[in-house]
C-alpha cells in the first residue's frame, strides 16, 4: 500500500496567524517609535512622560503578544498536521502488518 501524501491543513488560520504577526510587529515598532514625536516637539500640547511611555508600552507589549500568539497559532497548527501524518503512517504499516 503507498504511503499517503502529506498535506498542509489549516490554509486559512496559517494565513490568519501570519497576518497578525505582521500587524503585531508593526505595533511593536509603532510603541518603540511613538516616543519620538512628541520628544521632538510636535505637539504643542505638553504630553507627560508617564502617558508617553503607557502608550508607547501598550503598543509594545501588545505587538510582541499578537507575535507570539501568532508564534503559537503557527507551531499548533504544523503539530496538528504532523500527527495526522502520523495517523496515516500507522494506518499503513497497520494495514501492512495484517497481510
């Protein structure tokens, strides 16, 4: 009996996952980033340092979370088809042993 094919599952989350590790690392760079315009005197507006750096850690933190949920989604998924390929090879060598 021939081995079956290997197929990658989950085509959408996959996509899914990798969108928002994108979008998490433009948020972390858009946290390191944010501090500068207001320490270069863009606003006229006197901004705190305190609500400076909680937005600029806010965008930060959430970036680098939405990345490892990303990380996460990614590594759940390639298991996930890893065991099913697995399923079908002791399916084979079951099938095989019967004979």
């Amino acid at each position: 009996m021939p081995l079956p094919e290997a197929r990658v599952q989950y085509r959408g989350g996959r996509v899914l996952a990798k969108v928002v590790g994108i979008a998490g690392w433009l948020f972390a760079a858009a946290g390191i980033v944010s501090p500068a315009p207001v320490l270069a005197g863009f606003f006229p507006v006197p901004v705190s340092v305190g609500s400076m750096l909680t937005v600029a850690g806010v965008l930060l933190g959430g970036g680098l979370l939405a990345v490892l949920a990303s990380h996460v989604s990614i590594a759940l998924f390639d298991q996930a088809d890893a065991l099913r390929e697995l399923a079908a090879l002791e399916r084979v060598k079951l099938s095989s042993e019967r004979r």
